[in-house]
C-alpha cells in the first residue's frame, strides 16, 4: 500500500537549485544516516519537480541532467563545483570548460599518470 506523503513548503523555501531527503520520523537523536529515507526529490526553483527518486545518487544525477537540459544558471558560489562535476566527472559538455575547471581537470590527470 502506497502512503501519500505531504511535504512542507517552508523545506523547499528559499532553495533555487537542491535535493531534498524525506526520513521516517524518529526523533532527533538518530542521526540522519542511520534513519530510513521515505523519499528523496529535485528541487529547482522553490518547487518539487521530481519525486520519488529512491537514492541521492539518482537524485544528484537527475538534478544535473534538469540543470543542463533546461540551460538553468548553477548557483554563483557553486559554479565552479557543479562544472567540474557535470563536464569532468559526468562528461557532459566537456568540450568546453572554463579556464579553472580545464586547470583542474588537467591536475586530475596529471597526478594519475
């Protein structure tokens, strides 16, 4: 039997671009790790756009495909940090790298030759 979740928006306030992980409740004396995820979803732009995801990692993959599909903007402080991910370590649109992202990258490999 499927349990309808409602979700708060004060959670999804304020948040342009992230993930949100719904645990069971317990408390607050587990730490979030040794608590069960009910759901995990995509934020972008204060609002839920994709739910149900199962796990982060199909969460943050989901979040980088919405994120290059529909050409929106990374968040300023973390520009660089999503365009090392989405064009190294996803490969997509590497191509074209800015000059810090393509110096890294070229760090990368360095050190694993």
């Amino acid at each position: 039997m499927r349990h309808e979740r409602n979700f708060s928006l004060d959670a999804t306030k304020e948040v342009n671009v992230g993930i949100l992980i719904i645990t069971e409740e317990g408390g607050s004396s587990r730490a979030l790790l040794e608590r069960e995820m009910v759901d995990v979803a995509v934020l972008l732009e204060e609002q839920i756009v994709k739910r149900d995801l199962g796990d982060v990692a199909n969460a943050f993959a989901t979040l980088m495909g919405l994120l290059y599909c529909l050409d929106i903007d990374y968040p300023k402080r973390l520009k660089y940090t999503f365009e090392l991910i989405q064009k190294v370590f996803m490969g997509i649109g590497s191509d074209n790298c800015s000059a810090k992202v393509n110096g890294l990258r070229n760090s990368l490999l360095q050190d694993n030759v």
